[in-house]
C-alpha cells in the first residue's frame, strides 16, 4: 500500500487515536492471549501474516494488572504470531526499546493506511505525478526523496481523521471539528514548504522541481 507516512508517524502526534479514539472498522488484527519479551510480541492466537501488518502500524498493549497501558510501535514482523515492537523511538535509525515483560496481554492492531493512501494519492495528484494523475510524465517512482513529503501527508491524514470522528453536534465532536481545522491549516503551510524533485534519467541528478506554493491544485 503506497503512502507518504505510516501509522508511527501519526502515534507522534496522536496517541489517542489509537486508544480511545480508534476507527472499530479498522482493526487488522485483536486479542488477549499476547506475551511481552523484550522487544518481543508474541500471541499464539494471532495470524499478523493474514492480517497484513507491517512494519510502521501501531499496536495498543494492555495487561490485567494495569503495568502495561498504551500505544507502542510496530518495528517488524518477525512471524505469523510474532512481532519486533517498541516504545517510540526519536527516529526508526534507532534500536527498538524494550517494553517491560507481561503475559495474558490484550492487543489491538488499529491502521489508518486507508486514508494514507487516500493522501497518497492527493498528494500524487497535486504535484502532478502518477498514480494521481496517470497521464502524467513523471511518477511517484521518480522522486528524489519522498520524505520531503512526509510532514505534509501526515498533517492531511489527521485532518481528515478527525473530520471523519465528528458526529452529533456536540461539545466533543465540536473539539474534533476544531482539530480537523487546525491540522488543515497545517497541512496547508507545510504543503507551501515542499518542494519535489524528479528524476527520470535515474542518474540521481534532479531533472524537475516543483514547489508546493507555486503547484495549482485542479479542481474538476
């Protein structure tokens, strides 16, 4: 699934979200027969394979007594039941982090890669690459460093998490409109600071650079 930020990105700004605040329809994998060993996950009933979990997702930890409750870091899938997981890291360059050991631990796999990849393809499209616009000559494939579009992507896809939780005109929901707007409007700025370079002759020289505040966004 292609996007421009992952679940881990999202942890860093909210947690919550894959707390309280989950999408229920969005749960790739749950249980409460986990075990923690280190930087090891396990849980016999899992099939994190089949479930098509990966690296960067998110996984929410809890145990019976309460020692372990929050939100920890996916740094790979080891088997179908086993997983490399950690406290979040300044940076993925770094070692894993070992959480402390539990048993009977309940675990819940939330992703948000379906609107990733929605921004994915916003994103694509802006910057008139494929696949946002497939008649594009350039492709996504042919940008220098994606990760100049990281902070942008990840801005897009909480606010439109958090449009998606507004409901029923109420205190909360009114508090979720408000978050929608404020990561729009950061989005907005990071998107002016962007700029995107192509290189199709794959010699690692830039052949094209487009700049987010100069890109017009083509409404049908």
């Amino acid at each position: 699934m292609n996007t421009f930020s992952n679940d881990v990105d999202i942890l860093r700004y909210e947690p919550s979200l894959f707390d309280d605040l989950y999408f229920a329809n969005q749960i790739l994998a749950s249980g409460s027969d986990g075990v923690i060993a280190g930087t090891t996950f396990t849980a016999a009933g899992a099939d994190f394979n089949a479930a098509q979990i990966t690296a960067g997702m998110v996984i929410y930890l809890k145990s019976a007594d309460g020692a372990i409750d929050g939100v920890y870091e996916i740094v790979s899938v080891g088997s179908a039941t086993s997983l490399v997981i950690s406290v979040l890291r300044a940076d993925n360059a770094s070692a894993p982090i070992a959480l402390i050991d539990g048993s009977a631990i309940t675990y819940r796999v939330c992703s948000y890669q379906p609107q990733s990849s929605e921004v994915f393809l916003h994103l694509a499209a802006y910057f008139d690459l494929r696949p946002g616009n497939p008649d594009s000559k350039y492709s996504v494939d042919d940008v220098l460093d994606v990760s100049v579009l990281r902070q942008a992507a990840v801005y897009k896809t909480l606010s439109i998490i958090y449009a998606t939780l507004c409901g029923s005109d109420n205190d909360e929901t009114k508090s979720f409109w408000e978050k929608s707007q404020y990561y729009t409007g950061l989005y907005e700025k990071a998107l002016q600071r962007c700029k995107v370079s192509v290189d199709l002759g794959d010699d690692g020289q830039s052949d094209s650079v487009s700049s987010g505040a100069s890109v017009k966004l083509t409404r049908g």
